[in-house]
C-alpha cells in the first residue's frame, strides 16, 4: 500500500492540478500533457466510443466536411482517423457539454445564438484547443473562470456578445497570439494584458465606451494594434516594436507620445476620422513606413520630415483643413517622389 502512494505521489508531481467551479458543478481537473483527469464533474464522457458517436448525439444536424464553410449551418471537420479537428455550432438554443469530450478538438467556433452561456466543461479541452471564437451569441456575456484554463489557446476571438469586462485572468493565456474583441461594450482592458509576451494581434474596434489605451504601456512585440471607432482620446505609451497602428474613428486631437508607440519596423499607420490638428515631427521614427491615413481631420501643415520618408507609398490627407496653397506645396513636392498623395 505504502509503495502504491507513493508511486501516486511521483505521478501526480508530473501533473498540473486546477480547481474548477460553476453552477451546480465543481471539478478538479489534473492535466498531463496526454491524459485530462476530472474529479466531480457532472459530464461523463465514458459513454461515448468516439467522435462520431457524440456528433451524432447531438439535437441538431451537423454536416460532415462541406466542400466549404456554410455560414448558416453547423459542421465539423473530420481527419482521416475519424477525429474531430474542427467545430463549428451556428444558431444552437444551448451549448451541449458532449462536445467537450472530442478529444482532439483543436479550434471551436459557436455563433449567432441567444443568450447563450459558456458551460464550465470547456475546460476539458485545455490540452488541445488552440482557437476559440465565440460570434454573436449573447448580448451581455461573462466569461466563466475556466476559459482561462485554456493555456494553448493561440487565437480567441469574442465578437459583438455585449461583454463588459475582460478579467485580469486573460494573462493566464500565455499561448495567445491574436485576441479580437471587436464590438462589445468593454470601457477599460485590464494591465494583465501587457504580460502575454506572445500576443502580436489585439482587435479591440467598435467598443465605443473604450476610452484608453494606457495599461498596454510596456507591451514589446504587439504587431497589429486595432482600436478604431470607439472614444480613445489619447495615445498610449510605450507600446514598442508595433508594425500597425489603426486607430481610425476616435477622439483623438494630439499625437503625443507617437515616438513611444512607432519605429523602424512600422509599416502601417491610419489615423482617420479623428480631430488631430498637428502631425509631430517623430514620425520620422518610422522609416519603414508604407502607408499613413490622416484623411478626416483638421491638419493645416504637413511638416517637413514627411518628404523625407522615403518607403512610403500611400499618404491620405483628404478632408483636412489645408490651404490651397499648402495643398499645392504638398503636391509639387511628392511629383517627384514616388508616393500616390490623395489631397
């Protein structure tokens, strides 16, 4: 008996253990990189041989992989050893907790639902989902403690589900490489986003209650950052190594703290439809740049450092407040250059 524990002890030492709770359903749950253990869960996965058995337990029809994505039906993609590698649940009353026990699960995608509430059991797919979006399927959703438990998540996107809040438990995701948050109601990010070292996408457009940008300060390699229309009013700082910054749409009148947020390796940089009234001479930090959008806003002057960004090759400049003699200057001077300039 002796020897059984501690057999039991060296296995366990190998394993991560976690504590996961929800209505009337708590678990605890010791993951190996192999083998999922759930201790008190409601959901026994036992009575399902395989992947087909539990697609085919399912309430509604599942097409078997469709020649394409039918954005009005549910599907999943099956590999050549009968897995399921691929969900996608379209206009469903409620989530089925079977489908979290296909064990090879690598990207689930629930849109277009009602009041739909992500059940606890999610977290059984810890070892092998690495993309989840969840599109248009509540109108005021919260998020459940155990997504977070998805530590090989490299993609999350939560679309137009009304979510208010994004918990600090999103660093918790340390796997993560694009997060789209597009068309909720969020009014602040929490300062634990800046500690996903591998995040190099973050989609936050149409959250017009978002009013900031500030606790990304410190983020290093975030590629893409999109934040159009919602109601930001300033620059963040220190936000290095960006290679596209579109935040189209905002409140913003300054460029302060530009220098902080672009460089050598910006490609990208669209500003549209805000109040800005001055672009500082650090744009000449970005001597990659290809692309600068300042259509929509209330420039007067184009300054001089502009002319000398040699890899550009789009500059937008409509609807500002230009004079027709500054328009003429800003013409003469790009004819010999080789940029396409719309004035």
């Amino acid at each position: 008996m002796r020897l059984f524990a501690l057999i039991l002890v060296v296995l366990l030492a190998s394993w991560t253990l976690s504590w996961v709770s929800g209505k009337n359903n708590y678990a605890i749950y010791f993951s190996h990189p192999h083998i999922i253990l759930c201790l008190g869960s409601q959901l026994d996965c036992s009575i399902y041989n395989s992947n087909k058995a539990i697609i085919q337990s399912l309430p509604f029809r599942v097409d078997i992989n469709p020649s394409v994505n039918l954005s009005g039906s549910s599907y999943v993609r099956v590999d050549y050893g009968g897995r399921v590698t691929d969900l996608t649940l379209t206009m469903v009353d409620s989530i089925p907790t079977s489908i979290f026990c296909l064990d090879s699960l690598k990207s689930l995608t629930i849109q277009y639902g009602t009041s739909l509430t992500i059940p606890p059991e999610i977290a059984r797919l810890r070892s092998y989902l690495t993309s989840l979006s969840l599109i248009k399927i509540s109108s005021s959703l919260t998020l459940p403690s155990e997504l977070f438990n998805l530590t090989n998540l490299v993609s999350l996107s939560i679309i137009s589900c009304g979510l208010e809040t994004l918990p600090d438990a999103i660093s918790q995701l340390s796997a993560l490489n694009e997060l789209d948050l597009t068309g909720n109601r969020l009014t602040s990010i929490p300062v634990t986003l800046a500690q996903i070292s591998l995040l190099r996408t973050l989609v936050l457009n149409a959250n017009p209650g978002l009013t900031s940008l500030d606790n990304l300060q410190g983020t290093q390699f975030l590629w893409n950052l999109n934040a159009s229309n919602c109601f930001i009013d300033h620059l963040p700082m220190n936000v290095s190594n960006t290679g596209v910054i579109e935040l189209n749409g905002n409140q913003l009148t300054s460029l302060a703290n530009l220098e902080t947020i672009i460089s050598d390796i910006t490609t990208v940089i669209s500003l549209k439809n805000n109040n800005i009234t001055v672009l500082p001479t650090t744009i000449r930090k970005a001597t990659k740049l290809e692309i600068l959008d300042l259509s929509n806003n209330q420039l007067t002057e184009l300054p001089e450092v502009v002319y000398s960004l040699s890899a550009l090759k789009t500059l937008i400049l409509s609807k500002n407040s230009f004079s027709r003699l500054e328009i003429e200057w800003i013409q003469g001077r790009f004819r010999t250059m080789s940029a396409v300039v719309i004035l």
